[in-house]
C-alpha cells in the first residue's frame, strides 16, 4: 500500500459526515449500469490475492477492448462483487483499501491545486450524498481540514495556476458563492444578479467578451421544453426515466404550456419559498464542485450562462411534475436534481451538447 500524502482541503461542512452506505439506495448508482476501468494499484492488488479467494476476485474482472484496460465484470447490469444488502464484498472483507479509486471516492469529487491543496465536494447523484446536500437545515459553508490520502492520482488537475490567478479565480469563487447565498434576493434575482457581474467582469479578461450585452429573463416552459428536447436528443439519452418526462412534456404540450409568469408563481408558491434552502443548496454545491466561473472554456459571462440555463432545465422540470399538485415537493426536488447532475456529470457528450446548444441560441 503507497504512503499517504497529507492534504489541505476545503469542502463544504457536511462532506466530512458522509460515508457509504448501500443499505440506503442498494448500490444502485455506482454498482449498476456502468462500467469503470481499474486504476494500475488495484488491478496490482486484485491480482496478488493468493488461492481460491484470490482466483473469486479475478473471475470478477473483464478486459475492455473499448478502453484497453480492465473492469469489473457485471452480471444483470449490476458489479458482480455487490451484495443482496446493497454494500461491497470486496470492501466488506478487506477494507477500503483494497478498493478502485472511482470505488473509493464516489461521489466525492476532488480537485488539485498546486502545494497539495484540494478543493472537494459531493455528487447529488449519489442519495446518501443528495440527503447531506439537500436535506442540510444550514446554507453551506466552506471549511479547511488536512487529510491523508493514498488516492491523489485520482484527483482532478484544477488547471493552469497562473491562468487561476490572473482570472483572480477563487476570489469569483467565493463572490459567486455570496450572491448564491444572498437571502434578500429571490432565487432567480439571485442568478441575474451574479450573471451581470460576471458579463461585467469579462472586460478585465486576457481575452476579451465572447458575449454581447448579456441578458438573461426566466425562460416561458414552451421555451425551456424545447430546449431540453434538444439536450436529451443531443446526449442520446434513452433511459425509462427520460421517456418519462419527454411523455409528460407531450401531454403538457397539448394540454398547452404555461405562461412563464404562471410557472414563476407556482415555483415561488411551491418551492422557492418553502424550500428555497434545498435549491440554494445545490446551486452552491454546483457553483463550488464544477470550479466556476472557470468550468467550461469561455469566458465568465459564458460561464455564467452556462450554470443559468441549468437552472431553466431543473425549473422546468420541477414545473413539469409539481403542475398537477400531487407530487411530493421534497422528493421531487432530491430526483430532478439527481437527473440534471447525473447528465451533466456522467452523459460523456453532456457539456458538449450544452455548450453547442448555448452557442446556437436554441433556448
């Protein structure tokens, strides 16, 4: 086992509460439906296990032609290594250690600066980590701890150091964070507000704006339907869950959509003012995890449009199932939030679909 590295970490307050636990959602995010390839340490590992256990754990592994590495091999879509009690066998009867790094740190997400320090957040997509974000009673609020870890190849690069301190990155880092957090602001006054500063702030950038006169108003749901029709289309998504909602945006279609100011009143009546600290939530964790203004290439106003139509996506949805009153608030905001981050996060044609879309005005 490698020596662990020490680690300056800032995170959000709840990351250091959360630990695995299958019993909760029985591995059915991280074990079904996709497969990972090994890093080198544990395929070394996997591999020095003496006897028959040892021989277990190798009939467990399957090379990937497609990526020229190996994996763990999945029977009826799920790993072949998760339990009827949904936790792990392999970290059952070893530990942690003996772990994939994707295993291990799921649905941790890390990132790298320079001078070992790390910036680390959850993913919603996980439902244990979706309850420490969403269900937190307190706004997020950052922290430093040091901690030890043998994992540090697995950690994100953050980027260009001198490029980050130019754009005085985590100084907007934290800007975008208090205007996220501004409570005298609505939710959506919330992102114009930060969406303006950022457009301003791309005058001062090495190269200039790539955006003219940023203007952003709530799209209508005509407008946020076609747009999210195009995502879907453009990343192939053809899961049960997605038929769902295009079914439904159907029937909403014919019935005929709302205008947006009816939208508006039924989100502000229904979610922004009794749970606008479950959507404040998430936006922050989004805004920290995904490094903006700096997530995708572009500029800051860029940037910004591209976290804002985010947004129009989960509003949307979230009108989609609230509209006929007889959905569980809660519960659909934790399930939308999950589709929205398990697109952005895990759908490898995601961000590119996002950004040709954005570039070719098909809100």
């Amino acid at each position: 086992m490698m020596n662990a590295a020490e680690y300056t970490c800032i995170e959000p307050g709840y990351v250091e509460k959360f630990f695995c636990d299958g019993s909760k959602c029985g591995g059915s995010i991280c074990c079904y439906g996709w497969q990972q390839l090994l890093d080198d340490a544990a395929l070394a590992r996997y591999r020095s296990v003496k006897g028959t256990e040892g021989e277990r754990i190798r009939a467990g592994l399957v090379y990937l032609e497609e990526a020229d590495g190996f994996g763990l091999r999945h029977e009826d879509d799920h790993c072949v290594f998760l339990r009827n009690d949904g936790l792990c066998g392999l970290q059952k009867k070893y530990g942690a250690e003996m772990l994939t790094d994707v295993c291990a740190e799921y649905p941790r997400k890390t990132r790298l600066f320079p001078n070992n320090i790390v910036e680390r957040a959850l993913c919603v997509t996980c439902p244990v980590a979706a309850d420490l974000i969403l269900q937190n009673e307190e706004p997020v609020s950052l922290i430093q701890r040091q901690i030890k870890s043998t994992r540090g190849n697995y950690f994100q690069p953050a980027g260009d150091t001198e490029v980050l301190e130019q754009l005085h990155f985590f100084d907007w880092q934290a800007r975008g964070i208090e205007i996220l957090q501004s409570r005298n602001l609505s939710l959506p006054q919330r992102l114009h507000k930060l969406l303006m500063e950022l457009a301003a702030a791309d005058a001062s950038l090495p190269w200039g704006q790539d955006t003219d006169g940023v203007i952003w108003e709530p799209w209508a749901p005509a407008q946020q339907a076609r747009f999210f029709r195009f995502f879907v289309a453009g990343i192939e998504d053809n899961t049960e869950e997605t038929a769902a909602y295009l079914a439904g945006i159907a029937a909403w279609e014919q019935a005929g959509f709302m205008t947006a100011a009816e939208a508006q009143k039924l989100l502000a009546e229904k979610v922004w003012q009794p749970y606008g600290l479950m959507l404040e939530n998430y936006l922050v964790n989004e805004w920290f995890k995904e490094l903006y203004p700096c997530a995708v290439l572009g500029t800051f106003a860029y940037n910004g449009l591209y976290f804002v139509v985010q947004w129009e996506m989960w509003q949307f949805l979230l009108v989609l199932v609230l509209r006929d009153g007889q959905a569980d608030i809660r519960k659909t905001i934790k399930e939308t939030a999950c589709w929205l981050a398990s697109r952005l996060n895990h759908y490898t044609e995601a961000r590119n679909v996002l950004m040709e879309l954005l570039r070719s005005n098909k809100g």
